[in-house]
C-alpha cells in the first residue's frame, strides 16, 4: 500500500473473481467502487465476484446490466450494479436513481466515466489493465477505505501462506468489535472460518491516562482467543480447533463448528437448549479455573479480573451514550455523582460471592448447538477472548437475558432454574447468593448494553442495535426488583432509564 494507492496482479479470470471476495469482505455500507479499464479488462468478472461473495452464494446468477443500465441485489449489503456504457446522456441518471447510489447500501458502477461529475465524494476506483497473459489492478481512493481493502488482502496472502490462497471467501459474520469472520472453502477440504482480528485500537486515555479499552479489560490480540480456547479445550469445552495463525497480524483459520442455531427457525429459544446450556455453564463453573494460559511457547495471556473499575466504567457507557441519545442532553454532574455512589453501593455487595472464569458475552451468536452430539458435547462455544475472572453469575444473566433474542419470564425462570438444579446436585451451592449476584450482574450488564448500543449507532454507523432497547429496559425493570437493588430502581426510575423511548 502507498498511501492512497494499491496494486495487484491478476493472471486469469479465477483471480479476479477472488480480488472480488477480498474487496467485498472489506466493503461497508455507503461505499462506491467505480470499475475502470477497456473492454475485455475484466470489470464484470470482477463485479461478478464481488456480487456472489456479498451474497455468500457463488452461483448467483448475475447478468451484465449493459442494457438495463442498473441491476440491484440484496445481499449482505444491499447492491446496486451500474453499468453505464450504453448511457447516452448524464440527464438519464436522475432515471436510474445515480444520486442515491451508495446511500442504502454499495454501488458498483463500470463505465464511471460516463458520469462524470456526477461520481459520488469518496468513491474507490478501480482501474483493471492487461498485463502479459492477465491483468493489473489499481485501486485508489480514501485511506480509510483503501487500508480496509489492504486489510482483506493481507487476509488473503495469510491464506496463501498456509495453503490455501485459491480458496473462496465469504463474510458471514462481523461483530460489535473490529473482528471479521468469513468461511472458506476449498477443494477437497470440509468449509473453515477465517478470522480477522485485528490488533485493538485502544482509544485516547478517558480515565487516569487509560483508555476505555484498558480499564474494561478488553482482549488487544488474537493471542488471547488461542490461550483461552487452548484452556477450555483441555478442560472438556468444545471451541473451535485451530489449524493456522498468525498472532502478530492477527489472523486464525479455525475449525467450523457447523451450522447449528442455538435458537430454532424462527429465532426463538427453545428450552432444551437452554436447559443444556445452564448445565454446561454449572458444569464450568465447578472448576478451578487458572488466571492465565498460553497461546503459544512463550506467550502467556493473562486473564484478567472482571475488578470495580471494569464493572463501573461499562455502567457508565448509560450516562455517556443513552441519555444524550434518550434524553437530548449530556448526564449532569449531580447525576453521574448519584449514579456512582449507588452502583458503588451495590459492588460492594458483591464481596464473598463465586468468581471464577466468566465466558463475558455468553448469549445465542456465540453458542452453536450440534444436535447430533450428547452431553456438553451438543454446545459449541465461540467469541470468549474477552473473557474474565469475575462473578459467575454474570454468565448466567448473558444467557438467561439475551440481548438479541426476547427472554420472557418464563424462559428466563427456564434458564436459570436449570442452572441452579445443575449446581445444587455437585452439593455446597449458595442459592440466595447466587440470586443476587444474578441481580447485580444482569443489572450492570443491561446498563452497559443500552449505552454500547447506542454507542454502536452513533459511533460505529450500525443503527440495527437500536432494535433491541425495548428488550434490554424490560430485563432492566425486571431484575431491579431484588431488594439488594432498591436504590438503584429509585434512582433509575427517577432519572427516567427505565422508561420506553423512541430513539
């Protein structure tokens, strides 16, 4: 990469469909690409490859839209294909809805010549010329877009490295972090996931010259899923082998657990599977767990503790990201000193419950379920390296109030009974302590999702996550009934967090 400019050689049509996987993996909502070069260049064969990889369906039929001019397409990202060699006039544009292009999803635009100043700011070029026997392509834009697009290469030359450079890549997975996953696929061998996780990005300092990321213990590298996913594998959790990494850039290719919904084909929970993860959650919970493990000779990660200052600084995301959105205002000084004060209050009521390993985002798009299996056997566990040593039952409150999927109380009551159940038969289980770590935990954690979903929307550009805020005030209202929590419901319910807004 030189800045604004990147290169490649391309020696036949298979490598310019997968230069099309690449860029599509590293495409986001409003982005532009203009494909330039003659005819014959290539630039459907690679519009072609970028269509199917968006759409994780590689025989989708994707006809030239030489002579309809547009063609659009729902997949991952909504597509619209431009192709503009028969335009005869730049007033047909208005027609073909040019000014929207990128607005609602990507656009793919040959012949962008043809529109002259009518290209939208910040569009990726794409320029494919004949070398030799194959092609050269030369992609130029905004740094920000070309250093995702470099990123998805070096993806690429990572797969190279370990054999499997000609594979087919498709995105079917992001996250709330900067992590990526994609399956990949290749003749002969069963479908694998790759997964981009890039180094972390901590942030300015926000506290006592630490960066959020610092304070909330967030994982920095991929080391960090290799060590845990080593400890969990050797203590009988299924997690995903690991056949290939690069911890310095930040790169695995592992094992695909399958494609088993932990909820049924509708999206809702089904109780067995519930029933079953409480067991395995009891059954890991049983353990001593140590505090650190290692990814590889000589590299240790430490685990570390889910402490006060981790707990308050993501309750604090509420004040800094929900009330400017719910309310119109930043929190006050008053406010954010009640608000401390109590949460304070309440982690000190924390002293003397069960700390152990805590999974920290145990939920439905992290546990697969494998029905053909038994036992704990049947759950297939990912996205665990930001976990924790810490309370216990914060785990529990993941699963039992999960942030995407409507738990009712009777669901709810489900999950948790079964994980009470599953403890009380290994003897020695403090059940009133359990249920009010279970109130804290849920509490804490409820708060911080309102204030990340928010954060995600105005931050990150994903307003999907607003969906889900009615959810999380329902779980909130319901676990601040514990008498442990009576403060914090008066202080929640005279700041007005509890209530339902349009956001």
């Amino acid at each position: 990469m030189d800045g604004s400019v990147l290169e490649c050689s391309l020696a036949n049509d298979r490598a310019t469909v997968l230069l099309g996987q690449d860029i599509a993996a590293a495409l986001r909502n409003g982005d532009v690409l203009a494909l330039r070069g003659d005819l014959g260049a290539g630039k459907t064969t690679l519009a072609r490859g970028l269509i199917r990889a968006l759409a994780a369906d590689p025989d989708l039929e994707v006809p030239s839209p030489t002579y309809t001019l547009v063609q659009s397409y729902e997949t991952r990202l909504a597509v619209q294909h431009f192709d503009l060699y028969r335009l005869s006039s730049v007033d047909e544009l208005d027609e073909l809805g040019f000014d929207e292009a990128g607005k609602n999803g990507v656009a793919i635009i040959e012949w962008p010549e043809k529109a002259g100043s009518h290209l939208p700011a910040g569009t990726i070029f794409i320029t494919l010329e004949h070398e030799g026997d194959g092609r050269r392509a030369v992609l130029s834009g905004p740094e920000a877009a070309l250093s995702r697009i470099a990123r998805s290469f070096a993806a690429r030359d990572f797969l190279d490295r370990t054999g499997n450079g000609d594979a087919d890549r498709a995105l079917f997975s992001g996250d709330a972090s900067a992590r990526s996953y994609e399956t990949v696929t290749a003749a002969a061998l069963p479908s694998r996931i790759l997964m981009n996780s890039p180094r972390l990005v901590l942030g300015p300092p926000v506290r006592d010259g630490k960066p959020y990321a610092e304070i909330a213990h967030t994982a920095q590298t991929v080391a960090a899923f290799v060590a845990i996913a080593r400890m969990l594998k050797k203590n009988g959790v299924t997690v995903p082998e690991i056949f290939e990494r690069d911890l310095d850039a930040g790169f695995l290719l592992i094992e695909n657990l399958g494609t088993g919904n932990f909820l049924d084909e509708a999206g809702l929970p089904v109780p067995e599977r519930l029933t079953a993860a409480a067991e395995l959650l009891a059954a890991m919970h049983v353990r001593d767990w140590p505090d650190e493990a290692e990814a590889a000779p000589g590299v240790v990660h430490r685990i570390p503790p889910f402490d006060r200052d981790a707990m308050m600084i993501e309750v604090e995301l509420l004040l800094d990201w929900y009330v400017p959105e719910a309310f119109g205002r930043a929190a006050e000084s008053a406010e954010r000193n009640a608000f401390t004060q109590a949460w304070n209050r309440v982690f000190d009521r924390l002293e003397g419950k069960q700390y152990g390993f805590m999974h920290r985002d145990f939920q439905s798009p992290n546990i697969v379920w494998r029905g053909d299996r038994t036992g704990h056997y049947r759950l297939g566990i990912v996205d665990f390296q930001d976990g924790l040593i810490g309370p216990t039952a914060y785990d529990v409150a993941s699963f039992a109030l999960d942030a995407r999927v409507t738990m009712t109380p009777e669901l709810e009551k489900t999950a948790v009974e079964a994980y009470v159940a599953a403890r009380q038969r290994t003897g020695g289980f403090d059940v009133d302590g359990f249920a009010e770590a279970y109130a804290i935990m849920a509490a804490q954690r409820n708060s911080k999702i309102l204030g990340i979903f928010v954060r995600l929307y105005r931050r990150d550009g994903k307003p999907d996550y607003l969906r889900h805020l009615p959810r999380i005030r329902d779980y909130l209202r319901r676990v601040l009934v514990h008498s442990s929590l009576a403060e914090l419901r008066a202080l929640y319910e005279k700041s007005g967090f509890l209530e339902e807004r349009v956001l």
